[in-house]
C-alpha cells in the first residue's frame, strides 16, 4: 500500500494514501477505527480480506449490518435475479410485489395486531417515521427516551438520543424527557438487584410524568438493548413495567430494533421480547439488508393509517433492496438462526466473563450475540478509552475485527453474523480473551 509522510504536530506522520486522501475530503467527525485504518476488498463467509491481503474473522460485521456475513448465495442470487429483470427502481406509484410479501412477513413477525409496515432506507428514517406516527397520534411533541440512547443522526433521532458523544446539536423538533434503565453503575442505583432497580426506575417514571410532562407524552421510544452506549441493557420486564404506566396515560412504547432484531439476542426473535412486551412501533434496519440499504418502522394499522398527509420514501422499499431483505428473512427463519445465536452466545459469553478479574476490565455482559468488555484504567477504574484502542489493535493483530463504543468510548463491542460457526465462536473469543489479557498486562507493565 502507498504511504505518504504528513507533518503532525511538529512530528511526521505516517499514513496510508488513501487514508491520507480520506481526510483531506471526509469530515473529521466520521471516525475510522486503527491507528492505520483498514480498507475491506472482500469477503466470504464470516471472514473479510483487506487491501493488504490479510484475512480476519469478522466480530462486528460492518456495525451488527452484515447479519449473515459475506457473500451469501441466497442474497446475492436474489438481487441478481432482480437486476437481471432491469428494474432497480419503480418508485411506490406502483405495486412492488416483494415489498407487500416483506411486509407481510414483517407484521407477522412482530405480534402487533393489526400491523403495516412503511420502509425507508436507514434506522434514522426509521426512527422519524415512528416518532412522526406517535405525535401525531397523541398530539403532542413530548417524547420520552433512555439516557445513554442512541437513535440515529436527524435533528428528531438526534433529540431522543441520550449519548453526548453523538449530539451535534440541541435544536430539536421534540420536546424530550430521558429516564433511566441502563443506569446500573449510577452512585442512586449502584449495588440494587433487578428488582429494586426496576421499581425504582418506574417510580422516576411516575415522578416524570407527574412533574415534568405537560399532559401526557406522545411515547416511549427505547433500544432493548443499546448500541452504540455500549451494549448496556434494562433489566428483562422493565419495558413491560414502563408500558404498564405508558398505558395509564395513553403513551405508546417504540422499540428500537435497529440493532437488536431478527434473533440477534438469542433469546427472543425481537430484543423487546425480552421484556415480555409487545410494543405499538417498531423499528429496523441495520441486519435486514445484509448489506442493502433498507430499514423501517412496524406499527399499529390504526396508527400508521392517521397521518393526515401524503408520505413516500423514493428510495425505501426498492426492488433491489426488497430481493435482499426478503432472502435474508427467509434464511433467518429456516436456518432458525435466533437458537444458534442463543446457544453461540452463552459460549462465548461464558469465555469472556473470565476477562473481569482483570484490573483493567469493569465489567463483562452480553445478551445473544451481543458483548461488550468495559476497559477501564487499572490504577483509578474510571473508563479507559485508551485501552479499547489498544484491544482492537491486539485482537486485529489476532486476525479478529471488533469495535467499541460507548459514552465515554471505553466499550469493546463484539456482534459477529448470525451465521457464525461454533469454530469460529470459539476463536473470537479466544482472540478477544487474549488480546485484552495482553493489552491488561502492558497497561500495569
Ligand atoms: C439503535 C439504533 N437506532 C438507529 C440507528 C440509526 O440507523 P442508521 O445509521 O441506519 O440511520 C442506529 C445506528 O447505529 C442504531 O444503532
């Protein structure tokens, strides 16, 4: 690869010509992971190839999207078939047959009585649709959220998102009260069992609604498990006890499935089925495309059919989009994929809870094939963002990808494809095991 020397802060630094190229043209806020970041040139099975020609088991499969891994015959045939028709795009003026069939499938998947389902291109657009159908049903701008949320990068995902790291701006379309649910290690919550801090979280509920809400709010809109804050997650049933008091006031619950859908946690089909509730919305994305850009909110037929105007996505629900997203429903189902990542899950989890009598791990947790590993400082115990650094360094070195995340940036993350082997569980997690053991040793060196 062609490196050029670039004057850094009175030193040279060393970069690659396309990362150099990349920065001269990218925003700086679009982070790239490395100290000498990757470029991807292929991939088969759960593995990928980078320019190099170096291969590596891939344990985040392009953020929790390439759900199936790479190269799949069914996908690839389907959206080839679809080409081969030469229709890329209609638009929906007309029938999309593919679309109806995956929206058919979609509502049924969903429990939610009575469900239509409107695609759009992304899990930002996903999310304003949801937002969009639950003030306008309620009549109201008040929204509830999660601190430590993350919903995507429009001023309305922005303004129910709780994650400083990824708020750009205040100005908002809503009018937004966070509550707590992830908030475990928070000094009001620390040491509290599941029970106790489900009942205090709903108590904050109560109290919310009746101080801060004018009325009553428009909804709830909640990630099962949260993403990009670092795989940290509410107590199974403590969305069921916030809906139980969102039912007393009208409000509806949202779930954002955008990373936790499609059997991804093992243990339900859809991460809120963990809580044992069904909720009035839900969205995607992410997963179903296997790569193809397409998400999209499910919801109550009563609440999708009330908004009052003309609503359209040009791109969302394209052909092209819909042959993927349809072959990659079906591959989960017949393949029961959901049960491999429950069964795959505890065995990797169960290798990596190992890792938290180390000093420079806080904590280890996971749910399905979702894990995180908090990187902290040995010395003082506070977040470590150095260190996660430096563990995706080692596990690349292993020949593993990972990623991290987080508030403070410190959380390793690790969601593999669904499709993964029981080999290839087993060496991630070995290499992830042993790339935190080494970077924990350098770091008390
Ligand atoms: C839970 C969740 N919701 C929404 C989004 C936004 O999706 P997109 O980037 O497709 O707009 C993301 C993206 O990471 C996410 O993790």
């Amino acid at each position: 690869m062609a490196l050029v020397e670039r004057p850094a802060g009175g030193e040279t630094e060393v970069m690659s010509e396309l990362h150099e190229r990349h920065r001269a043209v990218m925003p700086s806020w679009l982070a790239l992971n490395y100290d000498d970041p990757m470029e991807i040139v292929s991939g088969k099975g759960n593995r990928v190839t980078d320019a190099e020609g170096n291969t590596y088991l891939d344990f985040f499969a392009g953020i929790l999207t390439n759900m199936l891994g790479y190269d799949v015959a069914e996908v690839r045939e389907a959206v080839e078939r679809q080409i081969a028709r030469g229709v890329v795009h209609t638009s929906t003026l007309y029938l999309i047959r593919s679309q109806v069939e995956l929206a058919e499938k979609i509502a049924r998947l969903s429990g939610i009585p009575d469900a239509k389902v409107f695609f759009t291109n992304s899990g930002t657009e996903a999310n304003e649709t949801a937002l969009l159908l639950a003030t306008h049903a309620r009549g109201t701008d008040q929204v509830l959220a999660l601190r430590n949320s993350y919903h995507g990068r429009s001023f309305g995902a922005v303004a129910v998102t709780g994650n400083r790291a990824w708020k750009n701006s205040s100005l908002s379309p809503l009018n937004v009260h966070y509550l707590h649910g992830t908030d475990r290690d928070h000094p009001a919550f620390r040491g509290m069992d599941d029970a106790a801090y489900t009942a205090d979280c709903v108590a904050d509920l109560k109290d919310v609604l009746a101080t801060a809400v004018a009325g009553s709010p428009a909804c709830l809109i909640a990630e099962p498990v949260q993403g990009v804050g670092g795989f940290t997650m509410a107590p199974d049933g403590l969305l069921a006890a916030y809906k139980e008091v969102l039912d007393e006031h009208g409000a509806l619950l949202v779930s954002d499935e955008v990373q936790t859908g499609w059997g991804r946690t093992g243990s339900s089909f859809w991460g809120i089925g963990n809580h044992g509730v069904v909720p009035d919305a839900l969205t995607f994305a992410k997963g179903l495309g296997n790569g193809f850009a397409v998400g999209g909110v499910v919801a109550r037929g009563d609440l999708m059919d009330a908004l009052p105007a003309n609503g359209l996505s040009t791109f969302g629900g394209n052909p092209v989009a819909m042959a993927a997203a349809n072959a990659v429903v079906d591959y989960v189902l017949d393949h029961d994929l959901q049960s491999a990542a429950d069964r795959l899950g505890r065995a990797v989890l169960g290798g990596l809870t190992g890792l938290a009598e180390l000093p420079s791990v806080g904590a280890v947790r996971g749910k399905g094939l979702m894990f995180a590993v908090d990187m902290v400082d040995p010395a003082t115990g506070e977040p470590a963002p150095a260190l996660a650094a430096r563990v995706l360094e080692e596990a690349r070195r292993r020949g593993l990808l990972i990623g991290k995340g987080g508030l403070r940036g410190n959380v390793l993350r690790m969601a593999p494809p669904l499709t993964l082997s029981e080999d290839e569980a087993h060496e991630g997690r070995d290499a992830v095991i042993d790339a935190v053991r080494a970077v924990d040793a350098a770091a008390r060196a």
